[in-house]
C-alpha cells in the first residue's frame, strides 16, 4: 500500500522530492494545531477562573486565609 504514489524505491529520492504521507497537507495541519492550542488555552483560563473566584467568593472576609496563617 503506497500513500504517495512510490511503486519502487529503486529510484534516485533526491529527484522525488517528499516521501511522507499526506504531503500537502503542512499547513493545514499548522492551522488546526494552532486554533487546538489557542483554545485549550482560552478554556484552561475560564476553568481557572472560575476556580479562583469560587474560592475567593467562599471567603471573602479572608479571616479564614487569616486563622490558618496564625496558626502556622
């Protein structure tokens, strides 16, 4: 099975050129790895978040930040 058209590898591969699957298709692939990234990004910030001001709504006097530290 040949994914780039090579029926025999007996053959000068400087004058083929790429020997890879799926040639062509580089930037395509750099564009959906790029969106994927930048928005895993932008959902890990939301996530975080959220997190964050659940904690600081939980306590928002900070006595509890407060007790803790006077203990250590």
């Amino acid at each position: 099975m040949s994914t780039n058209g090579m029926t025999s590898w007996a053959v000068d591969l400087a004058d083929i050129g790429a020997v890879y699957p799926f040639q062509g298709t580089e930037f395509v692939l750099f564009i959906l790895g790029l969106v994927f990234w930048i928005g895993w990004h932008i959902l890990q910030f939301r996530t975080e978040k959220t997190e964050v001001d659940h904690e600081m709504h939980s306590d928002e006097s900070g006595e509890s930040a407060k007790d803790i530290i006077g203990r250590y």
